[in-house]
C-alpha cells in the first residue's frame, strides 16, 4: 500500500496571528515538503490545482517539476488536475516534461474540481460542465495512446494528425480519475480502466464500499481486471507525538478555513464537536499519533481495499516546521507499522 501527502499549498491567514504567509514563500515550503517526504520513504506527493488567493497551487506540475530532481523515488501527481478548465495538451506536456525531469514518476490526477473559480477565468460555461470534461477526458487519453492525435470535439478546435511532443519515459503516462463519490464518476473511471481516487473528507470512509463494489463491476464489464486497479482515497489529518497534541495543532487552521468554506457553501458552522467526532476511528479526519493513524488507515484498507492513501495535511494555513514534522512521522512511523501490518496479512494467505 502506498502512502503520500496531497495539499494546495494554503496560504490562508494564521489562526492565531493573522499573519498570511505569501504565494512566493509557500511554494518554496512546498519543494521542500516533498524533498522530505522523499528521504522519509513516502511513495508520492500530490499538488491540487486552484485559482484562489487562498491557494497558491495553479500550477501543480510547475512545483512538482522543481521538486523532481532533487528527488530519488517518490511520485509526483496533481491532485486533482481540474481538466474541464484546461487544455489537454497542455496537461499532457507538462506532465510528460515532468515525467522526463523526474525519469518516470510523474502522474495525472485528473477531475471537475470542487470549486469553479477556473470556468470563468478560463472562458468557459459552467452548464458545459460535465461535457467539458468528458470531451478533455476522451482527448488526454487519446494523446496519452498515440504520438500522433486525429480528434474532433464541441468545444476544442479539432486536431488533424498532428503530434504532441514530448513524451513521456513512463508508456503510458498514468492517468487517475478523481472522485468525489459520485456513482457517475465511479462508473466512468471503471469503464475506461482508470485508477480512481475518492476524496473522503466527511462522514465514514466505510460508507464508500458500494463505490468501491460500483467501479469493480463497472470495470468488470468493460473487460478490465478489477484486482489490478488500484484504489485511492485522500482525506484530512495531522500526526503528532501524541493525539491530543495533533489535535490540538490541526483544529484552529482546519477551523478557520472549513468556516470560510461554510459560508461560502451555505454549510453549518465548523466546531470542536464536529471535528472531533470526525477523528475517531469510524470519522474521515485521520488526526492522532503514529499508531492512531496507522490504526485508520489499516481499518481503510480492510473497508475498502485501498492501494494507496493521500493525507492532506493543510486544510488551512499550519507553521511550516509542524508540517515537516508531520510529514517525518507519516514516513518513518505511520509507514512502516501499515506496510508491516499488510505484509504479515499477505504472509497468511
């Protein structure tokens, strides 16, 4: 099972000062996170694309390809791509630039995103969302199979036997599909035969095993080998020494900024209650000390047979050596006791 950290690089004010960390600064912070995550042992490092001031991630290739080579061995996805808003050639080449910078670690994270600020600043429709990326979707995997691409859409100028260069090391570029948990988007990635990624970040990761059974039938039918998929999940948390202290360092960022998002989405308030409801063992915040955590994601893997796990560190803006701490423990203490855990399992059968 492979184990990663996924962000979008916040920049969002400190809770407690009101100190907002700049653009410039967080993308520095970023290159070193995942040098880090490297020498610890993690398996990859995920970038999520957003067009906010409060992010400072609209380029994720740009900031994994800084990182790609002063690193040895971790992979380096988007996570997600938003590529309704984006030209699939473009996609392609810098994450094929990226696979040849990082000699074949690269991979894309691709979805509709969570939020739109991208559809407007790009020039496109939002009541052309879901054909947006199904027609992008039909052409990254085009250029992904072929040098060469002849392809008509609605919405892009057609392409007439011409080639996308460069490409990648990796044959083929693996590309995900990013899910929110609908069944619609289950389905489509388990027809194509594409890993999928579920974005668990409310209520009891276990209530996505019918998701998880939807995507293995749906691949089954289009005649792909549903055990060789892999599976994703990426959720919110923070490993400390010991739990109370994780917790008591993740609540006031993730507060304040599940707060902003609250009224931005007309959701209840964000409370102590809430979150901490969410970090037991059963919720979706994976927030504790090295053994907890593992705990979780060990109680994933056996509810939905996970292949790899993001833990998304930032929800809002954390002090940058908490962060580098947290990602210590995940690789060298988290890690190890998951990775020894499913050994012994597999050892049984």
């Amino acid at each position: 099972m492979e184990i990663g950290i996924s962000t979008f690089l916040e920049t969002t004010p400190d809770p407690e000062t009101g100190q907002v960390i700049s653009h410039a600064e967080r993308l520095r912070h970023a290159v070193e996170e995942i040098v880090l995550a490297d020498q610890v042992g993690l398996d990859v490092y995920g970038v999520g694309e957003h067009h906010r001031v409060d992010y400072a991630s609209s380029s994720p290739a740009v900031v994994l390809a800084a990182a790609a080579a002063m690193t040895k061995r971790i992979r380096l996805t988007s996570a997600v791509s938003v590529l309704s808003s984006d030209d699939p050639v473009r996609v392609f080449q810098d994450f094929a630039t990226l696979d040849g910078i990082s000699n074949g670690r690269a991979e894309i994270m691709a979805g509709r995103g969570s939020f739109i600020e991208s559809f407007p600043l790009f020039g496109y429709d939002l009541d052309h969302y879901n054909e947006l990326f199904n027609e992008k979707l039909e052409l990254l995997l085009a250029i992904r199979a072929s040098e060469k691409v002849t392809w008509r859409g609605g919405h892009r100028p057609a392409i007439d036997n011409l080639g996308v260069y460069p490409r990648p090391v990796q044959n083929p570029l693996p590309v995900w599909i990013a899910s929110g948990g609908t069944p619609e988007s289950t389905i489509r990635a388990g027809l194509l035969g594409l890993p999928i990624v579920f974005a668990i970040i409310g209520g009891m990761p276990e209530s996505f095993a019918p998701l998880v059974s939807l995507y293995k039938q749906a691949a089954a039918q289009a005649g792909h080998d549903p055990d060789k998929l892999p599976i994703a999940t990426h959720s919110h948390g923070f490993v400390g020494e010991t739990t109370e202290q994780a917790a008591d360092i993740f609540f006031p960022s993730t507060q304040a900024q599940m707060n902003v998002l609250a009224r931005e989405r007309g959701w209840g308030a964000y409370t102590r209650q809430t979150y901490d409801t969410a970090r037991s063992m059963r919720g979706a915040l994976y927030v504790g000390d090295p053994e907890f955590v593992a705990e979780k994601i060990l109680l994933l893997h056996k509810n939905l047979g996970v292949t790899r796990f993001f833990l998304h560190i930032n929800v809002g803006t954390l002090p940058h050596r908490e962060v580098l701490r947290a990602i210590e423990l995940l690789g060298t203490r988290v890690a190890p006791i998951v990775r020894k855990e499913l050994s012994r399992d597999q050892d049984k059968k």
